[in-house]
C-alpha cells in the first residue's frame, strides 16, 4: 500500500487478522438478485482495466485519499499484460458505473479495491467476480480487510494462520486442477453435477450471475 496518491514509495502488510470471501458464503440478497435480473449493468471483464484502476483510486464519500500510487498503477498494469491481473466491470448506457480489479495467483484471487458510482454496481461486480471465481476452479477470495460494506456480502475474519494454511493450499502446484479465470460455471439447474464450465471472455448477463450463485451453491 502508498500512505497517499503522491507517495514516492509503497510499504507491505500482513495484518493479524485477515478478511476473505468464502467462496460458497456470498450473501445474494433479494435486492442484489432482482437487480442482476433486471439486467441494469453490462457485465464485462478486462476491457476498461486501467480506467477502473483510476476510478478505484477516486475520492469517495468516507474514503477522500487513496493507497494506490504510480508505482503500484504501473505494477499492477503490468500484471494485467502478463494476464495475473483482472477487472469486473458494470457498464450502463455505455458508461462504466462501477466495478473492481484484482490479481490472480494460483487458486487464489487477490481483491485490491472496488467503486461504485451506481447504486449495487460493486456489489452486483462482486456477485460477478464470485460466480467467476467459483465455475473456473478458485479455492480462495482474499479481500484484505473487512468493511461493513464487504461483511454484508459474506466475508469474514479469519487468523493469520488460517490465512496462511489457506493461502497455502491455493498457492499449491498439487491442488487438484488449475484455475481459469475466463471459465464459467454452467448456470442451469438441468445440467448434471458437477457443473460444466464454458470459457466466458466477453459480456455476462446478469441473470446467468444469479443463476451461477444459485445452482452452484
């Protein structure tokens, strides 16, 4: 993390307790359901990845500075040319109204920051991001700290130890299967278990998020 935007330098932390998403415990609410039901957003990934970096790093109402300087824009742009690293996005009328970005390692994906200029944008991303991270094989969601914000949609605290025996086993080139990003858990009930996963680079519609959430759960 930067202390400010301008900071010349970046400082590492490994906090006591850390906050993760269960991949099977996200809270889809009535609300947030109907919402991605009703097909608001443009579900995409990858085709803003810098502009949602900047968003992420705007002012915003409780949070008037940012940790992510130039140093941590450029590294985390480069990743993303590397392909470790990845946004979900929620488009409307061709504006991109909310959304997040992370770094994929493994089993593991590491959430770094999310915005929201819509109301539900961020949390109907995290939906998308959830039901991603579920049909192509991740094991962890590692969101760093919690904010009511977070725990409301399922995550929780969890000790360094655990984190690490976690982290761990995500980490680990003997975990059954590899993770992909780009694959899709099959959103139909009539499709026999476990799911089958189609390779899903370009838009999602909210209703196969719903539908992913609920016949994987």
């Amino acid at each position: 993390m930067a202390e400010t935007r301008d900071a010349p330098s970046i400082y590492w932390v490994e906090p006591k307790r850390r906050g993760v998403l269960p991949l099977d415990g996200f809270r889809l609410s009535r609300s947030l359901a109907k919402t991605l039901n009703a097909e608001r957003f443009d579900h995409r990934v990858d085709t803003a990845f810098a502009e949602t970096i900047a968003a992420c790093a705007e002012p915003a109402p409780g949070r008037e500075g940012t940790w992510i300087n130039d140093q941590i824009f450029d590294a985390v742009l480069l990743l993303h040319g590397l392909g470790h690293a990845h946004s979900v996005e929620c488009w409307r009328d061709g504006k991109l109204v909310g959304g997040l970005y992370g770094i994929a390692l493994g089993r593991a994906f590491f959430g770094e920051s999310m915005f929201s200029r819509e109301t539900d944008a961020s949390k109907a991303a995290l939906a998308h991001l959830v039901a991603r991270l579920r049909g192509g094989g991740y094991a962890l969601l590692d969101c760093q700290f919690i904010t009511p914000h977070l725990a409301s949609l399922g995550a929780i605290e969890i000790g360094r130890d655990d984190y690490k025996s976690l982290l761990s086993s995500a980490l680990s080139s003997s975990a059954d299967g590899a993770a992909d990003f780009f694959a899709f858990g099959a959103p139909f009930p009539e499709i026999a278990s476990p799911p089958r996963t189609t390779i899903v680079a370009g838009p999602v519609s909210g209703k196969r998020i719903v539908q992913s959430l609920v016949h994987t759960s």
